[in-house]
C-alpha cells in the first residue's frame, strides 16, 4: 500500500514539475493554470498560478519523503539515515509553503514568479 501512495505522489509531483514549466514559458497556459486553481477563488487561482513553482517543490518534497520513509519501513540497516532525510524534505515543503504564501501575499521573491507576472499582483 505504502508503495501504491509513493507512486501516486511520484505521478503528482511530474504533473506539478511539468506544470510549472509550462507555466513559466507560455502566459497562455498560465491562464489555464488559474482557472484550474478556481476552487480557491479568482484571486486565488492566480497567487496559486503565480507561486507555481514552490508548489512544484512542495509536492516533489511530499513525494521524496514518502519515499524515503517507506524505505526506511523495508530497510532496517539504513533506517536513521533514511528518516533524517525525510525529515529535510519535509523541512525543504515548509520553506516551499513560506515561499508559496510570500508570494501570494507579496509577490516576493520575484525569481520564484514567472517573468511575465512579476509585474502583477492581481489580473
């Protein structure tokens, strides 16, 4: 079971990687980005779309801690090792989520935000 949810999170996190850079290079898949995001609001949908990437990061972290705490369950010789490392992807998708939040909130920091909406705040 433990393997079936890594491979899920490993799919999800493709899907965000691939996501983000098809955010960053086209502003028309940044508006079908947004409305994707509508559940969160108008507004919402574009802080999300904005702050692609640490969402991006976020679930590839999520992804590499279910993985390394799941090797951790089937290798006892390495089981420290592993459970520490799962604990830096997990501090790295706090950080990620600090980062997502600042952007939505402040635009900041702008390297994180795609050229063509650095700019804006609000569409």
């Amino acid at each position: 079971m433990g393997i079936l949810v890594v491979i899920v999170l490993l799919s999800l996190a493709g899907y965000m990687s691939r996501s983000a850079v098809l955010v960053w290079r086209d502003p028309y898949r940044a508006r079908a980005e947004a409305v994707g995001w509508d559940k969160l609001g108008e507004r919402g949908g574009w802080a999300i779309t904005r702050g692609i990437v640490p969402v991006a990061v976020m679930f590839a972290c999520l992804a590499l801690m279910a993985l390394t705490l799941t090797a951790a369950g089937i290798c006892d010789t390495a089981r420290g090792l592993l459970e520490a490392a799962g604990g830096v992807f997990f501090v790295l998708m706090l950080v990620s989520l600090i980062g997502l939040l600042s952007i939505a909130v402040f635009n900041r920091p702008q390297f994180l935000v795609p050229p063509y909406l650095r700019g804006r705040r609000r569409l």
